[in-house]
C-alpha cells in the first residue's frame, strides 16, 4: 500500500476488526515487522535508526495504554521518558500537565483511571516531541466528556504540526476531530479522502447525524446548528 501523512492533518484509519489498522501503525513506527516497502519521516525510517532518535519521528499509543507503563510512580515514568528522550528533565511533566492537570505523581500508573493511563502515555510519546504520532483505539473506555477534550487535545496536536493517525471504530469521534479518513480492507487501502466524502457514503462509519440527514455533509449537532442559523434570518430565529 501506499499512505502519505501530511503534518497539521488529523487522519482517522477505520476498518473491522483484523483489517490490518494495528499492524500498519506498528510498521510505521518501526516495531512492527515489514514484508516489504520502505516508511520515510522526514527522510530516516524510524524501524532502522536507534530507538532515542526513532521516538522523535514517530510516537505511538497502543490499544492498551498501560502495556508502556513499567515503573511505580506516575513521576518516575515522567522522568524515564525525559532520558529516553534526551528531553530538558521535567518535559514530560509539564506536557502531562496540560492534558490531567494535577494528577498526583507518586501515584502508581496501574491505578489510575483508563483516561489518565492515556493522557500519562501520551505525555510520554509527546516527550520526544515526533513529527507523527499515531494512537490505536484511544477513545475505548472514555466517557463521553473525556472524549471530547481528547478530540479537542488531538487537534491540538495536528496544529503544532504533526501528522496524527487515529485508529478507531469510533464514528463519533471520527466525525468531531478527523481531517481525513482511510479505510482497509485485509491489508489493502479501499477507501480514502476527506471525512465528509467517506463517511456520508458509508452505513457502516457514518455518524448518527450522517445517517439521519444523508446526503447532506453534515457529520455534527454542531454543523447542523450552524448551518440552520446561516439559513435562517435573525429576525425569525
């Protein structure tokens, strides 16, 4: 196959279960294997130089967040992933910070909540400052408020710059923060383009408001809000 990621660009990868999303994330990120084909960031592939100068091309957040999470203090893991890194010590703090702030640091990562296991992981990723950064599923388990200042923190991320690869199967989420969407089939790429184009066009990945009000291109509450108040004279609202 072939994919190109543009930075400032949030791309949603959706297709079933055994597709083949998790796989091609991994292979991006240099741990997983290759058949075959080359993955360049900006000109070096992650999967062939060592792992401190690979974390600054490409970070990644697995479907279990917490299979990154080794040591006993949320602080401790902070500051392993400063060295890591090569990152000025207290970076990783800081950029947790800004997603929980306050989570108390000589927490044990094991028990904090799903969300803040995420936002602990990410922080981690993020300490190395990559260009790409790819989450698998990171939307499971999150209710619906921690959602949505994770879909608010990923366009975030895609506005500093870097090329953010979510893989999901959560429609929602895909309609509020992707840029683009690409779906596999069985190790192939079938479909891709900007998300209104592809969702619309599918049962299967398009939202709640996509389903009642196709064909229009609307995907939100919100851009149906918008839309009926550019519609509407203020006199008659």
């Amino acid at each position: 196959m072939d994919l190109e990621l543009s930075t400032g660009q949030v791309t949603a990868l959706m297709g079933r279960n055994g597709s083949g999303k998790s796989s091609l994330l991994w292979a991006l990120q240099g741990s997983g294997p290759r058949r075959s084909g080359t993955v360049s960031v900006q000109g070096r592939d992650p999967g062939t130089v060592p792992g401190r100068v690979a974390r600054g091309l490409v970070g990644l957040v697995p479907q279990t967040a917490s299979d990154l999470l080794y040591l006993e203090r949320v602080d401790q893991e902070c500051a392993q992933a400063d060295t890591e890194s090569a990152a000025p010590p207290g970076t990783c703090r800081a950029l947790l910070d800004t997603l929980v702030p306050g989570l108390p640091g000589d927490r044990h990562p094991r028990d904090l909540s799903e969300g803040q296991q995420l936002a602990l992981v990410l922080a981690v990723q993020l300490a190395a400052a990559p260009d790409v950064v790819l989450l698998d599923e990171p939307t499971r388990g999150l209710d619906y408020h921690a959602k949505e200042a994770f879909g608010r923190l990923v366009r975030r991320l895609a506005g500093e710059g870097r090329a953010v690869v979510v893989a999901t199967h959560d429609v929602e989420f895909v309609a509020r923060a992707a840029d683009r969407v690409t779906v596999m089939a069985e190790g192939e790429i079938v479909a891709d383009g900007a998300t209104a184009d592809i969702v619309v066009s599918s049962p299967t990945f398009a939202p709640q408001v996509a389903k009642v009000l196709a064909p229009r291109r609307w995907l939100t509450v919100e851009q149906v809000d918008h839309a009926l108040a550019a519609a509407v004279p203020t006199e008659h609202r």
